[in-house]
C-alpha cells in the first residue's frame, strides 16, 4: 500500500495500539494547540482537524504499546510545525521602509 491509498481508518488500529482512539487523540493534540481556554475543544465536541496520514502515521509508529493520547499529542507537537495563526490588525510587512 503506498501512501496514496492510506485513509483514515488505517490509523485507528495504531491508536488503539498506543490505548486510545483518533478522537482522542487528535483533542488532545488540538487542545494542546489551542490558543486559550475558549479554544479548547470539549470531550463530546465536533472535532475538525486536517491531518497528514502518512505522518501521523509513522508518528504512530514510534510510540510505545500503551503510550496513550498526551504521548502521542507530544510527540505530534514535536514533529509538526505550529498552525498558522491570523494575526488581528493591519499587515505590517514593509513597515518603515
């Protein structure tokens, strides 16, 4: 299979592996991204996040049996840059030049 054909559900058995669940995981990953507490998303909420599969993938792959959701939202944290943030107010490049 290459990386191409990966969907979603080939993840779920390594996040079962590590002792939790996609939604789970992925919560505690945004939530740890999250930029204040009204951004948190609550057990139960809609989760909406875009992830790269084959990255998550080896991320996966790297963790212990058991390792649970905060190692795995660590370890995401670790390997993959910060979401863009929209900064509020006028666009300041080229400032003073």
């Amino acid at each position: 299979m290459n990386n191409h054909e990966l969907t979603p559900d080939d993840l779920e058995p390594e996040f079962r592996r590590i002792g939790t669940n996609a939604y789970d995981a992925l919560r505690e990953f945004v939530n740890r991204n999250a930029l204040g507490h009204e951004d948190s998303i609550a057990p139960g909420e809609p989760l909406n996040v875009q992830i790269d599969i084959p990255h998550t993938l080896r991320i996966l792959s790297s963790l212990p049996n058991g390792a649970g959701a905060a190692a795995f939202a660590e370890a995401m944290f670790k390997a993959t840059p910060p979401p863009r943030r929209r900064r509020d107010g006028p666009d300041t490049a080229g400032a003073g030049a």
